[in-house]
C-alpha cells in the first residue's frame, strides 16, 4: 500500500484480501510477515472508517422531520 491515502475502499479491500492470502499461506520470512500485517492493519482501518462514513452519510439522508429514522442497511 502505497501512503497515499486516495485508494478507494474497494481497492483496498482487494488488497487487504490479498495481504490475508498470503498471510495464510506462511511461506513469508518473519520481516515480509510482519510488513504485510502492518500493511493489513492501516488497510483495515481505512476500510472502517470508510464504512463509518457511509453510515453517517446514510443517516443523514433518511433524517425525517421526526428526527432520525434508523434503518438497518445489510452490506456484504
């Protein structure tokens, strides 16, 4: 992953599966293992805080003149 912080969320997710494959596949020295694993993390928090901001951005769009209305919105 590259610092540059406008990969979006589905590029990253793509890339953190892949960190995860080849994780699960062991044949990494100990510093590539750990790379990867530090690598993973930022991917894995960028991925949350994109989906935080599609929550909030949602609930936003469904608020009422009642308030807000929560809707459960399934994502695979």
């Amino acid at each position: 992953m590259s610092e540059n912080e406008d990969i979006t969320f589905e590029d990253a997710l793509s890339e953190l599966e892949d960190i995860v494959h080849e994780l699960e596949e062991s044949g990494l020295t100990l510093e590539d293992a750990l790379l990867k694993f530090e690598t993973g993390v930022k991917l894995s928090r960028l991925c949350n805080k994109e989906l935080d901001d599609a929550e909030m951005r949602i609930e936003q769009l469904t608020e009422g003149e009642d308030g807000v209305r929560t809707e459960r919105v399934e994502i695979e």
